[in-house]
C-alpha cells in the first residue's frame, strides 16, 4: 500500500486542479520480508520502488548503504558475501521506515515444476505423522509463491506470500519433497536453508521458460509473437456467457442441469436422507470403476451407499472417514449429514466426522459420486475406512449403487480448460519466476514432466533451454540444477512395450549431458494408480544426496543410482557399463535381474537374460542372435526393475543405441 501526501493548487477563477507532487512510500518486493532467508557467501541484491529520485538508506548487520530510485521508481543495492548466521534486522529509510525482522543468512534453493513439487505435508500426513509431528526446525524457511500466469508481461513482484518456519504447524504447508531435502540438508551442515516453492500442477516445461529462452524454437516463437497483439489476447481469453442465476442446487450438489437433473435430489426424500428407502439399487464392490462391474461407457451422477454396524462403544465418538480417491468429484453424507466434498479426482478423501453424529447399530454412508469424462469410480489400492480413535472399519467390499443422472457427452460435451495462460509459453516464468531472479540462491531443485510426457522427444530441448535460460536470468552460469525423473505409474505391462513415460525418463537422463545438473532416479518412489505417491521423503532425500555432490562438494560421495553410459556387442551377447555404481551393482532383493529387454535392427524388444559382472550387466536372449539395443525398465510401471549400487540406489531407465 503506499500513502501519497499531495498539494493541490485551487485558481480563484474556478476550481481548477493546476498540479499535485505525490511521494510514494518504499515498497519492498513479497521475498525482502520478515523470515527471509538470504543466500551465504554471493553478493546480495536488495531492491524495491520508491519516489524518483528518493534516497534510500539501509542498515544492516552495522553496516550503511545506500541508493537512489531511477526515474522509473527502481532502486537496487548491493550487499557483500556473508557467512551464515541470524537473525538479524534490516533497517529501511526513505520517506518512511521499514524494518525486517528474523532474517537469516544461510542457502536458498528455488523449488519449481508441477503437481508433485507442490504436494505439501498436509497431503502425505498418514505416511509422516512422526516427521510432522517433529518438524521443530526454525532455521528451516518456506516461501510458498500462490499461482499466477501471464503470457503478455513480465511482472516485477511475486503474488504475496510470506516466509514461515518449520514447526508442526506450520510444516503441513511445506511442499513434501522440498521439506524432507531441507531437513537433511540442515541436518548435515546445520546453516538456515530457505526453500522458495514456486510450482503449479499440471503445467509443461515451456510455461516456466523465458521469452528469450524460447525465442530459437519456431513453434514457442510464433506463439509469443501472437502474445504481444492485445487483439488477438483479447480473443482468446474472452470469458464465457455468465449462467443464468438458478436457486436451485450448485452443480456439484445436482450434477449438470438439464432435462433430466439428478434424481438422487429431485424427490422428497433425498438418497442420503436416512429416513429413504433403497429400492433397485444394484451391488457394487468397493473399491472399483463402475465400467468394469457391468456398466459401459457412463459418465454422470452415482450415488453409493453402506450400511455399517457399531457398538454402542463408539457411539457419539469422533471419526476420520477415509474414501481414498474418486473419478471425479464427491459428496459424502453421514447418517444424512453432509460430511465433506472433493471436486476433482486427485486429492485423498479425508473427511471428519464430528462428534456425535455416529451411532450405536446401523450407520449409513451415502457417496454422490459425479464423473464428468472417462472411467469413474473408487481408485483401488487405496484407504477406505472409518477410523474411530484406534478402531477401524473396513470399507471395503459391498456397497450398493443407484444412477441419479446420465450426461449425454455427445449432445453436451464436458466443458474444455479453455485458453489458459499457466500451461502456455512462459506463462508462469513471467509471473512465478522472473520476479525472483535478483533474489541469490544456491540452485535450483526441478520436479516436472508428466505435462510433457505426450511429447516426450520435445522434452529433449526444452528442458535444457530452461536450464540455459534460468542460469541466464539469475546470472549464474553454474548454477546447481537438480531434477527429479519420472516415478513409475500406471498399469504393469508384462511384455515389453512401448511407453511415453519411459521416452521422457530417457530425455531427462540425456539432459545430464547439461554440466551442473544431477537426477534423482525415482522409478522405485511411484503408485501405478496415483500420478502423485505419497512417497515424497525418497525424493526428497535422494536430491539432497546429489545436492551434497554437485553444490557442497562433496565429490567421493554415492549421490545416485546407475546410470548408463555405453553399450558394447560381443558375440551374441551386449555388455552395458555404467557410471554411479559405488561399492558395486547388485540385484535388489537377490535373484535375478528384471526388466531388461534385447532387439535386433528389428527393434522388436524381448525379455532377455541379465547378469552382473563388475561394473557392467551382460544381456542376452538365445532367440536374438544379432542384437543391437538393450533396454532397461522400459514401461510406464516397470514392476520388479532391480538394479542398483550397493548403496541403495536405483538405476536408472535407459535405452542404448538411438
């Protein structure tokens, strides 16, 4: 907010405004805030707007600086590399006074990429509890920058957001994988650590590069270009008709309004009133997809209901109903109360359920299930129970279903994302990361692709444009930059097959050919039906492992899995070597090695024989008698994949020849 102090000179010959001076207030960018973390060792920039030409005065650590706003209102001042330690204050002066409060010196690392570098610890609570319930760190900072997105400009701040320590409280906020690498980051080498967390879900690896980043490839080109027409923006981000006001219920509660609403709320007795009778309702074993219980190619409105006997024991008692994940969106009632709702599939059904509402004897649990597009229905292998104190009740098993409404997709689509600006072209680098590249950090941790898997051969050159470009706008040539690759996800796939996942998991693991980067292998860390695994401290541990290596210079440690570096043909048989393998290669668990496959010039793949012989595995299959490429853990979810070092880290996915 900035207070202007303005003179206005009223002529006597009317009330005529002839001129106004105005004095803005020095404003500070959302990261230069109570809590921050500043970079150790690097000169720092401190910067901010004020007035033209207003002199800024900053004190710090005993030390004064000093600058001046530029005509345009900027200011910048430099201060010199420092150890680690805090807190301090920083005193700010101009034509007012600012002072920060508990601010750190220590290593700053910007956390960026999708879906699973946003996951925070409250998403993952069941798995960690005694890791939240730990989490007393207060040299550990989290910034957490909110979404924003813009194609057309560069913006100068982040959208607000503040620095919060570490504590049991606090640390649900904390993206997963970025607190389990900060926690052993500082445990290893006790200095404040600040995590800058600027991440979105579902968005590619060209929304968070530069304009000038971009500028070399045709097909981002033409399209930034097109960025710049005001007209042609304002054509493709047109908003849609407003609906007509309706009294009636929220599509959520009512699924889509039309000739046919949906019959669970239409009577007079709703579906999930207790009092309502079930006639015609047909049984449904829970968890599963309608689509593979008898009922093809239907998208709408599915009401499921159990009956669940307790003793009088917990009646009136406090409960955690958990409903694992749903296609799509839900509604949960109990005993006729509304429990909670979810309006998209990914995030875990976690819903409390007060005191008093349980009951002894019979307990009705009504899900309203809406699926818009796909395959609906209750993602197996996940949690589905009421937990009352230390007893469980299994939902699994029969349930009931009944359809209150069926969407014609042919005659009314299900609504498309529209034209949106976080998964364009540096839609989120203009807003997200350009307004951060003055603040210093020690590297940068980079967990994305899923977006790109539908064009993984692209992700080849993106990924390293990115790269160049942030090192670039930071100014830092050598910036550490650290990558996490694809999980494992999806179906099992029992014979060798072709995978997009597998061909992003080969382009990421080519990019290390980038000086100054390093990959964690995480094809051991995934959920075949989760495209977000809760196992967030693997991640998050293995890059602080390579951290160590590349950024702290820790350069005889293990840092990561196997990693293929050449292929040999020899009589029948190819012999792979690899880099990475520690104190030696061994297959996980004993037995022998799975998940590799041999071709001929055919490139037609078969499982083949592997084992290990020193530093390298040699691969056969008697039927290949002229073998050319091997591959290794070549599926979206190559189950059983059991090659690693000694230290216990896994190797990764790869693909010899071209």
């Amino acid at each position: 907010m900035m207070k202007r102090n303005c003179l206005a000179v009223i002529l006597m010959s009317g009330l005529l405004l002839a001129g106004h001076v105005c004095l803005a207030n020095i404003r500070l960018p959302q990261l230069i805030s109570d809590g921050m973390v500043l970079q150790r060792n690097t000169q720092l920039k401190i910067w901010g707007w004020a007035s033209a030409g207003e002199k800024i005065r900053l004190r710090f650590r005993s030390r004064n600086y000093t600058a001046k706003a530029s005509a345009e209102g900027k200011w910048m001042l430099l201060l010199p590399a420092m150890e680690a330690g805090g807190p301090y204050d920083m005193d700010i002066g101009g034509s007012n006074h600012l002072v920060i409060h508990d601010i750190l010196i220590g290593d700053v690392w910007f956390c960026a990429g999708q879906s699973n570098m946003v996951i925070n610890m409250e998403r993952v609570k069941e798995r960690y509890p005694e890791d939240i319930k730990t989490a007393n760190y207060p040299r550990i900072r989290n910034f957490f920058v909110p979404t924003a997105a813009d194609v057309s400009a560069l913006h100068e701040d982040l959208p607000p957001g503040k620095w919060m320590n570490a504590t049991p409280e606090n640390v649900l906020n904390f993206g997963a994988a970025s607190y389990f690498f900060a926690r052993k980051i500082y445990q290893q080498y006790h200095v404040p650590v600040g995590i800058i967390n600027s991440s979105v879900g579902g968005t590619p690896v060209e929304a968070w590069t530069s304009a000038e980043g971009l500028k070399h490839l045709p097909e981002y080109a033409e399209k930034l270009k097109k960025f710049q027409d005001s007209a042609y923006m304002q054509q493709i981000t047109r908003p849609l008709p407003l609906p007509q006001k309706s009294t009636g219920p929220t599509a959520e509660q009512e699924g889509r309004q039309g000739e046919n609403p949906d019959a669970g709320m239409r009577g007079t007795l709703k579906w999930y009133d207790p009092a309502y009778v079930p006639r015609d309702w047909h049984p449904f074993w829970l968890p599963g997809y309608w689509a593979d219980q008898g009922v093809r190619g239907l998208n709408g409105v599915i009401w499921f209901r159990k009956e669940v006997e307790l003793p009088v024991t917990e009646q009136g008692k406090t409960a955690m109903l958990f409903m694992g994940r749903i296609v799509d969106a839900d509604m949960v009632y109990v005993n006729g109360v509304f429990a909670g709702s979810t309006s998209y599939q990914y995030p875990p059904r976690r819903y409390l359920i007060p005191a008093g509402l349980l009951k002894a004897g019979r307990n009705i649990i009504v899900v309203k299930v809406v699926s818009n597009t796909g395959k609906g229905g209750f993602v197996p292998d996940k949690p589905y129970r009421l937990v009352i104190g230390n007893k469980e009740v299994d939902l699994r098993g029969d349930w009931q279903y009944k359809v209150g409404q069926v969407f014609d997709l042919l005659k009314n689509p299900a609504p498309g994302p529209g034209f949106m600006m976080q998964n364009e072209p540096s839609g989120l680098y203009n807003t997200m990361v350009a307004p951060a590249v003055n603040f210093a950090v020690k590297g940068v941790l980079w967990y994305q692709g899923e977006a790109n898997t539908f064009q993984p051969a692209a992700y080849g050159y993106l990924l390293p444009a990115l790269i160049a470009d942030w090192r670039r706008q930071w100014h830092q040539p050598d910036l550490p930059f650290i990558y996490a690759q694809l999980p494992n996800f999806m179906e099992v796939q029992y014979l060798p097959s072709e995978s997009q996942w597998a061909e992003l998991r080969q382009e990421q693991l080519k990019t290390l050919a980038v000086p100054g980067t390093a990959m964690s292998v995480n094809i051991d860390a995934g959920e075949w039906n989760d495209i977000h695994p809760t196992n967030k401290k693997d991640v998050g541990e293995r890059l602080a492992l390579l951290a160590r290596k590349l950024a702290y210079g820790d350069k005889k440690l293990v840092a990561s899995g196997p990693l293929y570096e050449s292929a040999q043909v020899e009589k029948g048989t190819i012999s792979v070597f690899f880099s990475n393998t520690g104190s030696g290669l061994m297959a996980k668990g004993g037995g022998e090695l799975m998940q590799f496959a041999i071709a001929g010039a055919d490139k037609k793949f078969l499982w083949a024989k592997a084992r290990i012989q020193g530093d390298k595995v040699i691969v056969w299959n008697d039927e290949v008698k002229q073998p050319l490429y091997v591959r290794y853990a070549w599926a979206d979810n190559p189950e059983g994949a059991n090659l690693y070092n000694r230290e216990g880290l896994p190797a990764s996915p790869f693909m010899t020849g071209k």
